[in-house]
C-alpha cells in the first residue's frame, strides 16, 4: 500500500500549480480568477481519489491543462476545460453545475470530453470503431476539445508504467493507431513524435531500448560534427543582417525505427538521424523572400541535392505547416537536412491549430485545415454505415503526403498522393465523379485509373451513359471518392434485396436449414460476404447458388458450426507446417497458444496471422476480430495486430506460446549483398547442413554485381531463426540479412 503525506501532497499540488499558472500567464485579471476557481472545484471534485500510480489524481487534470496551455498554446477556455475535464464523468458535479459556473462554451466542451472518456477510456473495452466516428464528430462542433483530449493522452502514455502490461499494450497501441495520426493532422508536430515514441517504448521496449542506448552512445559525435557543420553557417547569416535561431532536431526513436525498417538497415546505417532547423526572426511580409534569401546562402556553402527540396511556403500543408526543406551535403560527405521557417511558421509547426487559429486574422491564413475539417465532417455525415471501412479511410487520410493539381480554370487543388482521376473528379462534385469516363491531363487522354502528378492540370471527361462499378474502389484512395462509390452501388444493390432473400430462403428449405439470423450470419461468414445486402444480391446474380447451400447445410448438420470451422480452418493452416527436422512430425499437435488470464486459446481455435506470420519467441497478442472464431494472432509489432487491438480492443487478449515440441514454422529471409562464384551454396550449407533447416523455396537474382533475393526457411522459433541471420551474416559478400514477413 502506497504509504501517504497530505501535508507534503497539498504542498505539491500548490507547487504543481503554480507553474501551470506559469506556463499559462494569465491576460488579466479575471481570467485569473476563473481558472483558480477552476483549479479549487477540480480539487474538491477529486479531493479522494487516486491514480493508478497512488498519486492524488488533481496531479493529472493539472498536468493536462498545462501541456494545452504550454505545447498546444490554448487559452484560458482550454485551461479550466482542461482541469474540469474527468469531473462531470467521476464525481457528484454535473454538466449543470459546470454551467451554472463557467458559463456555455466551457460546459459544450466538457460534455464533449466527458463523452469521449467515455468511450475512449474505459476499463473493459478499448476504442470501437463506430465510437471513433463520434470522437471525428466533435472536431465540428469545437477542435479545443479534440486538443484537450490529445493532451489528456499525452500526460497518460507518459505516465504509463503505472498500469499493467496488457493494458499498456492496449492503449500504446490505440495511440499509435488513431491519436498520433489525429496529432499529426493537426499540425501537433511535436505531440505526434512523442506519442509515437512513448507508444513505441510499450509496443517494442526490446528494440525502443536498444534504440535509446546506440543514441546515447553517438552522441558526443553528432554535436561535434553539427558545431563544425552549422558554424559557417551562423557567420554568413550574421554577415547578411539576419536574426536567426539554429538547432539541431534529433529524429524520433520511432521514426529512426521506420527508417530502419522500411530500408532494411542496421541503426548504424540510418544517416539522416538529425536535421538542422533554422529559424528566422522576420517580419510577416517578408518572411517569404528571406527564407529564399537563407536558401540561397546555404546553398553557396553547401551543395543541396535538388530532388529533395521541399517548398511548403508557396503551398503549406493541409495541417497549416510551412517551411522550406532541403538535402545539402557536409564537407565530410554526409547528407544534412536542412529546415528553414520563420518564427510563426515555428510556432504553428509545434503547436498545430491552436497557433494557425491565432495566426489566421492576421496573415489572411491559409484555410486550408479549415477545409480540412469541414470534409472530415463531411465524411462523418455520409450515408456509408460502415464503420470500420470509414475508420480505416480516416485514419489512413491522417498520414497520407499529398500533391497539387490544377483545374482547367487554373484553381489549386489539394489531393492526397496516388490520387487519381476518379479522386479529382469526385473531389469536384460527386456527379461528375459517377459519369467520368477519363480525362485530359495537360491535355493528354488518360483513363480513370490515371494516378496525378504534382502540378498537373485535369480536365474531366463525362458520359450521362457512365455509372459507378465494383472495381472503382480499387481506382480511388480518398474518402470522398469511396464513400461515393460504395453510396451508389450499395443503392444498386439494394434493389435485389427481396429477390436474392426469396431464392435463398427457398434453398435453405430445400436442405432443411432453418433460415433464421444465427444460420444467415453463419452462412454470410462462410462465404466471406460482409452484410446482408451483399448475400442477397449475390443470390439474385447468381453469384452464389444452389451448391454453396448445399455444402453449407452439410457441413452445418454433421458437427456443428464451430466444429466446422475449427475443422477447416486446422486443415488450411496445415499446409504451412512441415514435419520437424529430425522427424517426421507425425502425432505432433499444433503448438498450444494460452491465454494469461481464464481459458485456453486451443479449446477456442487460433489462426497464425500470415501478414506478419508469428513463430515462437515471438511477442504476440491474440485479437477475434468479429464475433465469430477463431483468434488471430499477429506479432505485437504488426501493423495489422495494432489496428485490430486498437478497433478490437474489448476482444484482444495477451497470449504465449507453450507447448512447442518439433514443430517448424515457415518464415521468410531477405539477402543482400555482391554477387559472387558460389554465394548459393554457401548460403544452403549453412541453412540445411550446419543448422539442419528445411527450406521451402529460394529465389536469389543477380543484377549489376548486387545479389538480391528470399529464401523461405521452416524454423522452430525465433531464436532458430535469429541464429540462421547471424550465421548467413558472416558469409563473405553478404551485407544484409532480415526477416522478411
């Protein structure tokens, strides 16, 4: 039991007090005197209750309000929002006192946050996607209660230690998934990198660590070469008459991570580690020319690689950033980022939309997040009732870059990369989008499917002849554009309602199945339909038929319809298991997965995820994805596995592997290196002679001098295969060995 002081505590919540009150610096004093009325009544409210931690729990609506007022940049409505915001939700005071107190605005946004909590921030359950939904509904009505909720997060992924694992894993997860991409696309530069981070030490603490530790370790190193590297700099801005501010920027540890990932490289292969930041203190109307002004003089003393400059001064971001970015390569030979802003566009770069809103009168402000937010409302409002298709819409619409393009009328439009013509047409108006046949892209014909170019102007081709099709959702990426097309030909569909229902009651009769809602839900799982109108106008095309029925019926009135799947689905999964190296695997069982709470994971049935395909050894979670079996289990790291535990969350499990006995699981291994006389058989040797490995297929291509291929391997877990990669490192020309998932 956590051993207490309440004269030490109530000196640390003054303490912790007054440098919220600091952080905010109130604009006068009336302001003052709200948010201390605030700060008593979240006091009394909370007066007995305690954090996970033990900590008085005051500490935490403190530590929100003062992340929104110092890294968000919100005022005094944000404040006392911020430190009211678990009162209405935890305690005897309701929305009505709220009001009776602050007044309107303060008690709209608290309701709004006391309806987030409660569908974010429960126990039992994790975010749902149809809840998310109502989480985007609330940037419609006031952003600040979004931005309070971010900060709320943000004190929570650092204060996580205190919870228990599979809860940290739930909420890092949830965090990676939908509230960094939400920071992100609010322009929360610097609230986006953490959660990322903090999210990632929970997610991947093995490789967060490790990570840390080689940061450390080359540090001394990196500030020595950035003192000589930005030196010349300084003496030519000062030499020029401007005021400028440079820093160094390290890269995110998640970041650094991806890198790492997406080239396949070792952390001491990752270069761009660092980018050196230059802020300029200048007036708004000229901040334009002299950050072109700062380029020109960096350029005269290092050589920029011209392909990654990065002009988001003429065109900022749809999140309101701005700045100029370019490559430039030291006197050592290492590439350098450089990022040239002025002092506004520093501030809205780490504090997002609370800055722009500041800003916005007067610069004549970009609208641009304005319009964001207004199609994000848009999105929410649309007739599409499928939620998890528009979950994963939004969430991927946070991340993506973007391109501009023109309209024949010479208007600027802004469109997510790999956007296409349908995109452009449908973000136009959703008319011309049903009837586009094609375009003229700088007045050259190309189809639907064409994918848009930056700078590229589009003209939209019709026909009144024209309509939506199935293959459509494979031609577009924008929201808009989707929840269109899906508007359209669900609308289509539904006109074969009361024919395909007929044809299949009158199936399911003909077999004896009764034609109730459990046996529907079971046969549209069985034929991988996703609702009721899809059945039914499959019945009514003939899509399926009479033996789909059939086969259903049979399999449904011998064993049962668990059995039936459990049977199918152990049969399927089967096939990726090979007998063990010194055996022939016959009378071994598939390897027992139990769950670390009541139950077994076996009596259940499992399936091995193949987007990430987990073997022992590996960290991983078990999530049922629907309400039906069995269990997936992904890798903890699985970009799959954390959107399931994020949109799943009331359904996910920790689990680990027992049980293994010989069995082998196959695994994929990616090589690169300098081709050479016999690199094939030195790379088999080592795989069947020395580690007595079966290999399923190898597939190695020679280009130019460089070898690259994949061997498929069957492995007994992961540190068989952690092993194999060391020893296929040591062979002379290889230069980097990776799993390949």
């Amino acid at each position: 039991m956590v051993q207490t002081d309440p004269a030490n505590e109530k000196k640390e919540i003054r303490r912790r007090y007054r440098i919220l009150l600091k952080t905010w610096k109130a604009k006068s004093e009336e302001d003052k005197k709200l948010v201390d009325r605030a700060f008593d009544l979240a006091v009394k409210a909370h007066r007995d209750m305690r954090r996970e931690s033990g900590e008085p729990y005051i500490y935490h609506p403190i530590s929100v309000a003062t992340i929104a007022a110092g890294e968000i940049g919100l005022g005094t409505t944000s404040v006392i929002c911020s430190l009211l915001h678990d009162v209405v939700e935890d305690t005897e005071f309701t929305l009505e006192d709220i009001r009776m107190m602050f007044g309107e605005k303060v008690a709209s946004i608290i309701d709004g946050l006391t309806k987030i909590k409660g569908i974010f921030d429960q126990h039992t359950t994790s975010v749902q996607a149809e809840n998310f939904k109502k989480i985007l509904l609330t940037l419609s009505d006031d952003v600040r209660v979004i931005l309070i909720k971010l900060a709320d997060r943000l004190h929570n992924m650092r204060t996580l230690d205190a919870v228990s694992p599979e809860k940290q894993l739930k909420i890092a997860s949830e965090t990676i998934y939908l509230y960094a991409p939400l920071a992100h696309r609010l322009g929360l530069h610097a609230i986006k990198s953490e959660l990322q981070d903090l999210a990632f030490k929970y997610t991947e603490p093995v490789v967060y660590a490790n990570i840390s530790k080689k940061l450390r370790a080359s540090e001394k190193g990196r500030t020595q070469f950035i003192n000589s590297f930005t030196e010349p700099v300084e003496k030519s801005l000062e030499a020029h008459n401007i005021k400028a501010t440079i820093t160094p920027r390290e890269k995110s540890l998640y970041s650094i991570w991806q890198k790492m990932q997406k080239k396949q490289v070792p952390f001491e292969e990752i270069y761009d580690i660092f980018a050196v930041r230059i802020v300029i203190d200048t007036d708004p109307e000229s901040e334009k020319s002299d950050c072109w002004k700062v380029y020109s003089i960096i350029t005269d003393i290092y050589r920029p690689n011209h392909d990654r400059l990065r002009d988001w001064i003429s065109i900022p971001k749809a999140n309101g950033y701005e700045a100029l970015h370019t490559t430039v390569m030291s006197h050592t030979g290492q590439w350098v980022e450089i990022q040239i802003r002025s002092v506004r566009m520093e501030e809205i770069a780490e504090k997002g939309y609370a800055a722009h809103w500041k800003y916005k009168e007067s610069m004549k402000a970009n609208n641009r997040l304005d319009n964001w937010l207004d199609r994000i409302k848009e999105m929410i409002e649309s007739p599409d009732a499928d939620a998890l298709s528009f979950i994963d819409d939004v969430k991927g619409y946070f991340f993506l870059d973007e391109i501009t393009v023109f309209t024949p009328q010479g208007e600027l439009r802004t469109l997510p990369a790999n956007s296409t013509v349908l995109d452009f047409a449908y973000a136009i108006h959703s008319e011309i989008g049903h009837t586009c046949i094609g375009a003229k892209v700088d007045k050259k014909l190309v189809p639907i499917n064409y994918a848009l170019k930056n700078g590229e102007q589009i003209e939209v081709l019709t026909s009144r002849k024209q309509v939506p099709k199935d293959e459509w959702l494979n031609y577009v990426v924008t929201t808009r554009a989707k929840t269109n097309i899906k508007l359209v030909i669900r609308n289509e569909k539904k006109k074969h309602f009361k024919q395909g229902k007929e044809k299949l009651e009158k199936w399911f009769a003909q077999f004896n199945v009764e034609f109730t809602h459990d046996n529907i839900r079971k046969f549209i799982k069985s034929n991988n339909f996703t609702s009721l109108i899809d059945l039914y106008h499959a019945s009514a095309t003939d899509t399926i038929g009479f033996k789909d029925v059939k086969l259903f019926a049979a399999s449904n009135t011998k064993s049962g319809w668990l059995t039936y799947v459990t049977r199918s689905h152990k049969k399927e999964r089967q096939k990726e298991i090979s007998p063990g190296a010194n055996g022939s695997g016959n009378g071994h069982e598939l390897p027992r997965l139990e769950k670390e709470v009541e139950g077994n994971v076996n009596r259940l049935g499992y399936e091995i995820s193949k987007c990430c395909n987990p073997i022992p050894g590996d960290e991983i979670i078990g999530v049922i994805a629907a309400n039906h079996l069995p269990i997936q289990i992904h890798r903890t790291k699985c970009p799959k596995g954390i959107e399931l535990v994020s949109s799943f969350g009331n359904r996910f499990v920790k689990i680990h592997w027992t049980n293994k006995g010989s069995i082998s699981f196959l695994t994929g291994i990616k090589i690169t290196g300098i081709d050479k006389v016999g690199l094939i058989n030195d790379i088999t040797k080592i795989i069947s002679a020395e580690l007595n490995l079966n290999i399923k297929s190898f597939h190695l291509e020679a280009r130019n001098g460089l070898t690259e291929g994949e061997v498929m391997v069957y492995v007994q877990d992961s540190n068989n295969l952690n092993n194999l990669i060391s020893n296929l490192k040591k062979i002379e020309g290889i230069k980097n060995v990776n799993r390949g998932d």
